[in-house]
C-alpha cells in the first residue's frame, strides 16, 4: 500500500464487497456504492494495483503437485529484513511475516512432499541470521475465511472445504492456475488462454467454484480494514484437538485455523483492532479446555505474499 494512500468510504464499502464475493461483477458493485460501471472499475482497479486488497484463487494443494503445507518459526540473529529478504528467494516460501516476540518471523512454506518439505526447512536454516526453526506440518485446514475481518460481532459461517480434482482436465488446470494469479480475471481474458469461447469459459469457472475446486478469495492489508492488525499463533494442546478447534472456528477474529503437528498443535491468524483487543482474544483462548500453551507472533510487516502456487509445480 503506497504511503498517503487514503481510502473513502466508498473504497471501504468495495473492500467489504469484494471480501463477500471477489469475482463481483462491476454491475453489480456499482448500485451499492452509487457509482457508474467505469468509476466503481477505476476504483477496484486501483485497490488492486496499490495491492491493498489481493483477490486469489484457493485450490487444494494436491492439484498442482503441492502436497504439503507449513509454518516455520523462526528467531533470528542480526538483521530481520535481510533474513526475510534471503527466505523470500525461495520459490517455496509463499508467506512472510517479519514479528514481534520470542519469534522474529513467520515463514509459510508449499512443497510437493515431505521429501521437499525437509530440503526447504534446511535451505531456510542455514540462511544468515537464523537462529532456530521450529516448524509445524499442516495436517488440515478448519477454517480460512477473511470474511468477518474488523467486525467482532460477525457470525460464523459454514466453513467450505476445497475438494482434491483430479477429475479436472488440463483446461480446467489452465483455467485455475489464471485464476490463482488473478482471482478476478475476466472470461474474455480467460478464453484466449484456452481457446475455448466466453461463455465456455464461464460456464468451467463458474463449475469449479461451485464444486468447491477452487474458492475466489479477498484479503486485505489492515489498514484497509480498520483494524490494528494481524497475528500468527501457535497453540500446544493438552487434550483433544476437535473441541479446541470447533472453539476457535467459531470466534469472528480467527481467519485461519489449521491442524498440524510438530511444534504445534494448532496455528492460527488472527486480526485484532489493538493491544487490548489481542489481550482479550489470548485470555479468550486460554480458557477453552484442553489449550496448554500460546505463542504468538504480532506481524510487524509483510515481507512477502505470494499466492500463485501453481508456477511451483513441476506438473504444470
């Protein structure tokens, strides 16, 4: 988000919009901020150039050979920025978050297998300035809904899971790796990529997000939100997993939960609207039964954030 950049309420309100349904149609856009088409156009455009919102496609990660999900955490010695800057040339590391606390960095890696898992995580530890890592293997994903971010009264909503395809065919794979880099990609930007008519090009997308293939995501930079911001976190249980998880899918401040093991047994994100409000998310947490400890990692800034996995595939 270029520095002095100011949002209207207008802006907000095409931000909310888009975090509903990112591949909103302008039509449809326009009525609800009282714009024409070209002017709604202009300003979503513009949301999308300074990059304070993303609009990605989620897949699962076997479609394109990217089996495996996880989190490094990592302490850093020396400069933070150039660490980060070093771990970010790694095609692997899609997600960097430069923290405050007993972590200095939140790295989220995407492999193939766990064969690949294991080369990334040594790459990563024999960088300059790392410390220590200590790493958490997803083993499913409960919730990533961006939906309810800035809003602490929002009710949940039924998480829905994305399916494996290998039903696809290699149209539908073009078709999804288009719409990972760019979740608002137009069909007339779609159909020459695959050769296929507009309309054929709808109707395939327009399939893939209702059988579950792949979902059409928003997220925004905090400062779009109004909040105070974002955090990692990472819980080791002392009880069952299911009632722990079920608790926190449920609370409007959690976007991300996941099961993994190793370091954890749960990792999280979580925004928050200040100090006290992350103060109060944290007490919230400790209280469910079966949550031993809580580590989190403030993210201080984002080093990088790199959604389209599917150019990492050696399938592609």
């Amino acid at each position: 988000m270029t520095e002095g950049f100011v949002l209207d309420g207008a802006d907000r309100v095409l931000i909310g919009e888009l975090i509903a349904d990112g591949r909103a149609t302008y039509a449809k856009l326009a009525p609800v901020v009282g714009l024409s088409q070209a002017a709604t156009r202009a300003r979503v455009q513009r949301l999308l150039d300074e990059r304070i919102v993303v609009v990605t496609g989620r897949v699962d990660p076997a479609t394109f050979g990217l089996g495996v999900f996880a989190f490094a955490f990592l302490e850093v010695d020396g400069e933070v920025d150039k660490t980060a800057a070093l771990i970010a040339e790694i095609d692997e590391a899609v997600f960097i978050a430069i923290g405050a606390g007993r972590f200095d960095m939140l790295v989220e890696v995407r492999c193939a297998d766990d064969e690949g898992l294991l080369e990334v995580l040594d790459r990563v530890r024999v960088i300059g300035g790392v410390r220590r890592l200590q790493s958490a293997t997803v083993i499913h994903y409960e919730k990533q809904d961006w939906s309810s971010v800035g809003d602490r009264n929002a009710s949940p909503r039924e998480p829905r899971p994305i399916h494996s395809a290998a039903h696809i065919d290699d149209i539908d794979r073009r078709l999804l790796r288009s719409l990972i880099a760019d979740g608002r990609a137009t069909y007339a930007a779609l159909a020459p990529a695959v050769g296929l008519s507009q309309a054929a090009v709808r109707d395939r997308v327009i399939d893939l997000i209702e059988s579950d293939v792949i979902a059409i995501e928003t997220h925004p930079v905090a400062e779009a939100m109004g909040i105070g911001g974002f955090s990692g976190i990472g819980i080791k249980a002392t009880g069952p997993i299911k009632p722990i998880v079920d608790a926190m899918t449920v609370m409007a401040e959690m976007a991300l939960v996941s099961r993994t093991f190793g370091r954890f047994d749960i990792t999280a994100e979580v925004w928050f609207d200040d100090k006290d409000h992350l103060a109060d998310v944290l007490e919230r947490l400790r209280v469910i039964p079966g949550v031993g400890t809580i580590d989190t990692v403030p993210y201080l800034r984002i080093a990088k954030e790199e959604f389209d996995t599917s150019k990492r595939s050696s399938n592609a």
